[in-house]
C-alpha cells in the first residue's frame, strides 16, 4: 500500500478560541427568579360541565403550579369514573382511601405529639417477667349451629344470646405454666382469630374473643407483667373498634358514594344505626365490669353514626365506670385507655380528661393501702419496683391532658400533685409528660419536691434523671444553672449501683456541655471514671457510655479544646470491645470532619487523632466488608487532608511517613498519601492490587512532578506507566461484576496523550521517545477480535501528533520548555513527527481493510467516518493526497448504506460553513466532490 503523508494544518488557537465564543447578550430579568415560586392567576371564565351547562370560576392565585387539565375536570377523570362504576373492587378501593383520608382529618392531634404507637415496644421491652402465666382460651360452641335458612328472626336472636351466655358459663380452657413468650404468641393467636372470624362473619364469635382477652385485664397475679399485658390486650380492642366502625361505614354508602369526611348522623341511614345500636346493645349485656367498659371504650368512635354528642356524653359515663374497679393498678390502665381513645375520637373533649385524671388523684391513697401492701408480699414485689408499673399510664394521661394545655391549667396540676403525700411517682409523670420549657422555668422548685419525697417510695434518682431530660431540651433561669447541677450531681454521685448511677449520669453530661466549660465537663467525666471503673462495670454500660461521648463532642467541638480536657483520652480507654471502641472511633472522626474548617497542626490534635484511627485501621481483618473498609478510609482520609504544615516540608514528610505506616492495610489511604506525597510513589504505588488505580497514578504523579519542574522524576513516572499497559488483563472487576477493560484502556490512554503534548524530550533519548515506546505497546498489546478501540487510539495518536507539529502549542506547563519551544519548528523533528503519522495512518488503512466482510460492515463505515472527521479538523486539506483520501473515506462510509443520512448531511453542511471562513476556500471544491448516497 502507498504510503499516505501527513500534513497537519497550521492552528491559530487564539482566534479558533475567539470565533467559537459564544455570543454574550444582556437579558434583563426584572422580577424573575429560577428559584421564585410561580403564581397562576386564572382568569374568569366560562367552563362546560359534564352536562352542559355553565359555570363561573372566580380569579384566584396559587403558590404552586396548578394543572389546567385538573381544574376543567374539577378533579376528577371521566375514564376513571366510568371504570369505577363498572368495577365494584375499584369502588371498594376507592372507599378504602376516602376512609383512611377521612380518618386522618378526623383527628386534630398535631405532629407534636407523641402517639402510643411509639411507646408500645418500649414497655414491651421493659416490662418482662420470668414467672409462669396462664390464659383462657375460647373454645367456641356447637349451640345453634343447626339453625336453617327458613328459621324465624326470633330464634336467631335467642341462639345468639345463648352463644353470649355460654361464654359466661365457661365455654373456656385454660392454658398453664405459659413463658412470657408463649403468652405471648397465644394473644396473638387470638388477634388472629378475631380477624378470622371477623371475615368470615361470625360477628358474635369475634365479641367473645374481644369479651375474654378483656377479662385478662383484671388478673395481676404476675403484676410486674401487666403493663405488657395491657400493651398486647388493647391492640386487639384496636382491631375489634376498627373492624366495627369500618362495618358500620360500609353500611352508610349510598349509591357507590361514601360518607363526606365530617358526616352528621342524619346523613347515616337506618339499617348502620340500627346495627350500630345493635352493637352497644350487646356490650351493655356485658356482665362484668372491666370487659364491659374496654369494649365498650373500643367503639366509642361508633356513636358518631347515632348522635353528635354520643361521645361527650359516653366519655364522663365510661370515666365513672372506672371508680368501680378495685385495683388501683388496673384502674389507673382502664383510664390511660380512655384516654388514649378520646384522644384519638375527639381530642377537643379535654374536660372529660382532665376529669379522668382528677378522679385518679382522689383514689391515690390506695397505692400505698393494706390491699396493695398485701399483694406485694405474696407476690414478693418490692414497693419501688411496683410504683414504676405506673409509669406508662400516668405518663400517658398526663401527657394527653397537658397537650397544647393552659399554663394554668398545668400549675394547678402541679399545686395538685404537691399536697398528696408520696408523690414521687406522680411528680415523675408530671416531668415526663408536661413541656420542658415549663419544667425547666421551674427547677428549683421541682428539686425542692423531689427533696422532700420519701427515699423508700419511687427511687430519687429516677426524679433527677426526669428533671435533667427536660433541662437537656429547655434552659433554666441563668443565675440557678449551677445550684441545680450541683445538687442534681450531690445525689447522682452516691449511687452505690452502677446501672442506676449511668443512667442518671449518661442525662447530665449533656446539661453540663450546654451550660459549662471545659473545667465541669471534666470533672463529671471523672466521676463517671470513678463510678465505672471498679469490677469492670462499664462492660454493662457501652450504650451510656457511647451516649456520653456522642454529647461531650456535640457541644465541645473545637478539637483543641475537646483534647484538653483532661479525662477524655481515659474515658475512650473504658471502651474495651473492639466493635463498640471502633463505633466511639468513627462518631469522633465524623465530628472532626465536619466541624475542623482549617487544617491543623496542632501536636495534641494529631497524636490523638493518629490514636483514634490506628484504632479503626487495626480493626480491619479478612472478614470486614467492603462498605465498613471504604467508610474507615474516607474518615481517615479525611484526618490527613486536614494536616498541614504549611512551608515546614520536613515535618509534613515525617507525618506522611508515619500514617503510611499505620495505614497500610487500607488501599484508599495508601492513594491518598502518593497523592500528597510524591516521595511515596515509587514504592508504594507497585503495592496496589487495581492496575488502573496503579496507571492513573502514575500517571497523575508525573504531571505532579512535571508541574514543580522534576523533568526526570516525570520520566520515570511515565515510562513506568507505558511498561505497565501490557499488564491490563482483558476482563476487569468494576462493583463486584466482571466487565472488558478496553474502554477504560482507552480512556486512560487518551488522558496520556494529553499530558505528552508537553512533555519535553529528554536529551540523551531518541526524539519522541516516551510517544513512540507508547505506540510500540499499543501496537504489541493483544486487542479483541471484535474491538476496534486499538483503530480508534491510533486516530487519537494522529490529534497529538498534530497538535506537536503547530509553532505554539495549546498549553503549557508553567516554567516548563516543552518541544514547541526547544526545537522551534525544526525540520527534522517535524520530519520524525510525519513518520510516524505515515506509520499510523498505514495502520488505520490496513484495520478497515480487514473489516470489508458483510458482518463487519457497519463497523467500517462508523471508523471511516471517524477517521474523515480527524482529517477534516487535524489535517491540512490543501494536499492533493490527503484531500484524495478524505474522500475516499467518505464515500467509504456510505458505500454499504450503513452510514446515518442526518449526521452525513449536518457533516456536509459543517463543512460549506468552514468554507466561508478565511483561509477555508479549499474547502468548497472538497464539499463538491462529497456525494450524499441515498439507501435503496
């Protein structure tokens, strides 16, 4: 084959810059904004209803973007409702969702508080027993079974009150010698049961099941069980009030339309209201008391249908109905679960709570009477432990009487509270549920009580850890900050238990941190020191203890001034299980991370922090994930870029030195470091596993060391990137998955290129030696059959050899001479540089000589149609035989009718244009001789 030479057009890189801008225009905005709201004002105007006849829509303007296609629909979509109406399961989708919408607005309860949902695992948590416990389980009747279609109504009534009767007389077996876990799972067997029977309308069998798990409320022979109980026993009131008023509502839908959300009982029809009477009817049959008054309270919200004051006047009668409970324990959970349903139905009734609560105070005395007493003694229950049974339920009245309460109301609470005697565990509730800021404008006062409550009763300690939760979310009066932590301390540091000293401890810390320096925080640390420290204590305590730590730097996180503390490097040393230690290590390096915005060099600084991430490093083994491997090396990571020693070389290289001895185990590190140290290089980089993290690099190093003026030091940096190209493995993993590596070859190559535009020739070398030691590789590397990437680096070749051969290259390195510069256009290295184009386009010739087989036909055309392009933007056309060959590429490429008609078009076009550029006119005579082939 003739050998084609090549003939680089000469490039003025300033004006070719200038030509391509941009054309700048003023726009004046006024008053518009990206990121300012748009406002849609609709007009007036006439709109056809379904029906035809008119109606006005009045002017209005909207925040947010409104769509014109909703509003002429008025929101709903003809499609959608001519479906619905012929499939019934879309209707009872669509009364499903209007149900819960409806649910959802029934309720006035803000985001602000608390549901019960989020205290239900807590006291399940909490709240266990080891002791044995027994269960009744239905076992259902045979009675009425026989009852035929023809039976008469009266006979139907009277087979479903002897079902009701039967479950009086004791149609139950009771199941023995339960665990806590069994017992479980029984009550959830019979949630299920309900559901079962629920669905397959057996309407009196799910009563019963609701009747007896109620009746479970009244034992309290395992008593330090109960509130778990009570947790497990009202979830299926829960259903069985759902399933009911969902039954109802379902009964109220007229004509495939539901209820409108705040329905008014005239609008409920008379078959629901009579069901709906029906179901209050059977409950009131109820002969005993407690599961009389739970399943009533679980259908309260069912006296919507018949009255709009069924509720206002169901709630004082089910509040006296609990005055007739004995137990002052199980009474006080009969109330938290009124009240958790007047909240849910109608949370505007406070009276009825707030008379709920006050009938609890005047009962009060019974906690401390004989019967109580009693009981605690055959069941070996100590009082402290008996008066935190309370707790959830008093918290949980409290806090629904004190939600969005008058500040008056809650000081006569208060007033209240103080005159009962034994009031510890009241005065608890009263620091859980009410507000903070209310609590803390009140410290001194609140210590005051606690002070005076008797040390036998509800532990002191617990007070203060109520008190100092309330003062980590609200402040005190300035001028009491001190007394309180002073006295709140006095207490905490007598604890003789270490569970109940860390508990209260783990509280303070964070009350200290806001409010005090460096000094206080210190010695509180101390005593935690003190208190944890003999018999291994802190073993038991790694949450408290992880707590602490996660306050302390929270609030101190100015690193110089947390290291100064005196007891932080010893309290990290409490944490001895490497899992625990390594999570306290990765809270304190996200905290430096995030909160250091200078780098440092601070010695106290960095011997800490090389501690705290020697710690993480060291951790790492053949088991540790990836994920857990790439969070350590970016915290890491993050530490060493925030080092900086500024001008001092010496100390900033013996600080390199030093992390890439203790870090070489983690990969990313060891990146890190050849990236800010260039003496690491050469060593280090070789120890790398990824070839492309190697070659890159290298790569980078070199134009590190090129860019400060180590002309030898890039060299070797380069030449060790074109030793290692041969290495690439044909297959590469990329996220776990095997992927080919040419295209990460080729891109890698294409940057090397890049930088070897100004990369001097070494002096003792042969010219373009580093270019030519690449093109050797290239050609020697074992490319795929089916790959045409080696074709298309060559064409790349071609751009940086063009770009060598212009007077003034298109950038430098600064205060480096790159060949533009030292053989200023020399005839003999222009001569070289044509060499090896002559080489390389003989090579590109040859590659699409071998592709004219039918299956690698289109392969062709796309590299004949890149090549032209290279010639069109690189070569000098001016030259018969370059001129000839872009031609013949061209035509080339459309031979087979492979080639893309629009992007052939937009090229011809691309080039008339250039033709009319100056010193372009050579180009009119090629786009002559540029035929557009159509395909037949």
């Amino acid at each position: 084959m003739a050998a084609f030479p090549w003939h680089a057009r000469s490039r003025n890189y300033v004006s070719e810059s200038e030509v391509c801008k941009l054309e700048s225009v003023t726009l004046d905005f006024g008053d518009y904004h990206p990121l300012k709201p748009i406002t849609v004002t609709e007009s007036k105007t006439k709109k056809m209803n379904r029906k035809g006849s008119t109606s006005s829509t009045s002017s209005s303007s909207s925040s947010s973007m409104m769509d014109p296609l909703s509003s002429v629909l008025d929101g709903t979509d003809p499609l959608s409702l001519f479906a619905a109406a012929a499939d019934p399961v879309t209707t009872a989708a669509t009364m499903d969702s209007t149900r819960k919408k409806r649910d959802k607005d029934d309720s006035s309860v803000g985001n602000d508080f608390e549901p019960w949902s989020s205290k239900r695992g807590e006291i399940l948590a909490r709240y266990t027993t080891t002791e044995k416990l027994s269960i009744n389980l239905y076992m259902g009747s045979e009675k009425g079974k026989a009852t035929t279609t023809g039976s008469a109504v009266s006979e139907k009534v009277r087979t479903r009150l002897e079902e009701l009767d039967d479950l009086e007389e004791g149609s139950q077996k009771e199941l023995l010698n339960l665990t806590q876990q069994d017992y479980m799972n029984r009550i959830e067997e019979l949630n299920q049961s309900l559901k079962d029977a629920w669905s397959s309308d057996q309407k009196v069998k799910a009563l019963k099941i609701v009747i007896q798990c109620s009746k479970l409320l009244s034992d309290t022979t395992v008593i330090q069980f109960y509130p778990s109980k009570f947790v497990l026993i009202t979830d299926i009131l829960d259903t069985f009030g759902k399933l009911v008023y969902e039954r109802i509502l379902s009964m109220c839908v007229d004509n495939r339309v539901s209820l409108p959300d705040n329905f008014s009982p005239e609008s409920v029809n008379d078959t629901a209201k009579e069901t709906c009477l029906n179901w209050f009817f059977k409950i009131a049959s109820i002969r005993e008391l407690i599961p009389r008054f739970y399943v009533e309270a679980a259908i309260l919200k069912c006296n919507k249908f018949l009255s709009k004051t069924g509720i206002s006047e169901c709630l004082p009668r089910l509040t006296s109905m609990i005055r007739g409970i004995g137990d002052p324990l199980v009474a006080v959970y009969a109330r938290a679960y009124l009240c958790r349903v007047g909240m849910e139905v109608a949370p505007q009734l406070k009276e009825s709570l707030n008379k709920n609560f006050f009938d609890f105070l005047l009962t009060f005395k019974q906690i401390h009477g004989d019967t109580v007493q009693n009981q605690l003694v055959v069941q070996c229950v100590e009082i402290p432990l008996y008066l935190t049974l309370y707790s959830p339920a008093i918290d949980w009245i409290l806090q629904c009487i004190a939600y969005r309460a008058p500040e008056v109301l809650l000081t006569e609470m208060m007033e209240r509270c103080k005159k009962l005697g034994n009031n510890a565990l009241l005065l608890n509730s009263v620091m859980s549920a009410f507000r903070a800021e209310f609590i803390a404008a009140r410290s001194m006062d609140f210590i005051g009580m606690i002070k005076e409550c008797d040390e036998s009763g509800f532990p002191k300690h617990l007070l203060f850890r109520s008190l100092g939760l309330n003062l980590a979310l609200a402040d005190p009066p300035e001028n009491d900050r001190l007394q309180i932590l002073n006295e709140a301390w006095k207490v905490i540091t007598k604890l003789k238990n270490p569970q109940d000293y860390i508990n209260c401890a783990e509280v303070w810390v964070e009350y200290t941190c806001r409010h005090f320096t460096k000094r206080e925080v210190n010695t509180v640390l101390a005593d935690v020191i003190k208190h944890m420290t003999p018999d291994r204590a802190f073993e038991d305590a790694y949450p408290q203890l992880q707590s602490i730590i996660q306050k302390v730097i929270t609030y101190i996180y100015d690193f110089s001034l947390l290291f100064s503390v005196e007891k932080f490097l010893p309290f990290l040393d409490m944490f001895q299980k490497e899992s625990v230690r390594v999570e306290v290590c990765k809270c304190i390096m996200e905290s430096f991370i995030k909160h250091q915005q200078e780098s440092t060099k601070d010695p106290v600084i960095l011997n800490a922090l090389l501690h705290i991430c020697k710690t993480m490093h060291d951790s790492v083994n053949a088991l540790t994930l990836e994920d857990e491997k790439r969070m350590l090396a970016a915290l890491i990571n993050g530490f060493i870029k925030m080092v900086s020693f500024g001008r001092d070389f010496e100390q900033q290289l013996s600080f390199y030195v030093e992390a890439r001895s203790m870090f070489c185990n983690l990969e990313p590190v060891l990146v890190q470091l050849i990236h800010a140290c260039v003496a690491f290089c050469f060593i280090t980089i070789p120890s790398l596993s990824s070839i492309f993290t190697r070659l890159n690099l290298y790569l980078h190093s070199g134009q590190v060391a090129l860019a400060n003026q180590c002309l030898s030091q890039a060299d070797a940096f380069f030449k060790a990137a074109v030793s290692l190209v041969p290495e690439v493995p044909k297959m590469i993993s990329v996220d776990g998955k095997m992927r080919p590596s040419d295209a990460f070859l080729l891109e890698f190559l294409c940057n090397f290129f890049s930088t070897l535009l100004v990369v001097p020739d070494h002096p003792e070398q042969a010219v373009l030696f580093l270019v030519r030691g690449l093109l050797n590789v290239i050609q020697d590397y074992t490319w795929e059959d089916n790959s045409d990437d080696k074709v298309r680096i060559y064409t790349n070749v071609l751009h940086l050899l063009s770009a060598m051969t212009q007077e003034a290259y298109i950038y430098h390195v600064d205060k480096v001479d790159s060949n533009d510069t030292l053989y200023g256009g020399d005839s003999k290295f222009l001569a070289e540089i044509n060499k090896l184009c002559e080489t390389v386009i003989a090579q590109i010739l040859d590659h699409l000589k071998t592709l004219g087989k039918d299956e690698t036909l289109k392969r062709q055309s796309q590299l004949a149609l890149y090549f032209f392009n290279t010639i069109l933007a690189h070569g000098d056309l001016r030259n018969n035989k370059l001129n000839q060959l872009s031609v013949n590429l061209w035509n080339l490429a459309q031979k087979h009718g492979f080639a893309d008609t629009k992007t052939m078009v937009k090229t011809l076009e691309y080039i008339k244009r250039r033709s009319k550029q100056p010193e372009m006119s050579h180009l009119t005579d090629l786009a002559l001789r540029l035929p557009l082939q159509s395909r037949t």
